[in-house]
C-alpha cells in the first residue's frame, strides 16, 4: 500500500510542476488541488500547512512535508521512499 499524497498548487506555478513531475516519475498517484484563485482553498491550505503560503505545499499520509525543495531535499537525503511506502 502507498501513502495518501496531497499537493496544493497552481496551475502555471514552475515548483508545482516540478514537485508533481518528481511525484510521476515515482509512479505515486496523488490527489491535487489547484487553487487559482480560490482564496478558501488556500487558506485551508494555509491552515494545513502552519502558515505556510507559498506553493507547492505537499502532505504524505496527513502529514506536512512542505513545499518543493522540501520533498527533493527528502528525495535527496533518501527519505522521501520510506514516506511514500508508508
């Protein structure tokens, strides 16, 4: 079984695009939002995120990893695996 994977985005946002071309190329189905414009969703997504506002903003299983230089640092440093198996 994998992980539940969110991710919050915009639809021309670069680090978006990259944090879900990272998500593909590890064969992880994810649920997005993409929130142009829709200021609820992002401030439930601020909310989710303990204030976080940039974009992307990417949780595994409920839990908060951040924004896109975040899961490549986890990739990176191989942490990111062992989270998405979960």
């Amino acid at each position: 079984m994998s992980a539940k994977v969110e991710i919050y985005t915009w639809s021309t946002c670069p680090f978006c695009i990259r944090a879900k071309n990272l998500l593909k190329k590890k064969g992880i189905d994810y649920i997005e939002y993409c929130i142009d414009g829709d200021e609820i969703a992002r401030d439930k997504m601020i909310t989710r995120a303990n204030g976080r506002s940039s974009l992307p903003q990417i949780f595994i299983d409920e839990v908060h990893v951040g924004g896109c230089d975040d899961i490549y640092g986890l990739e990176s440093q191989g942490k990111l695996d062992p989270l998405l198996a979960s």
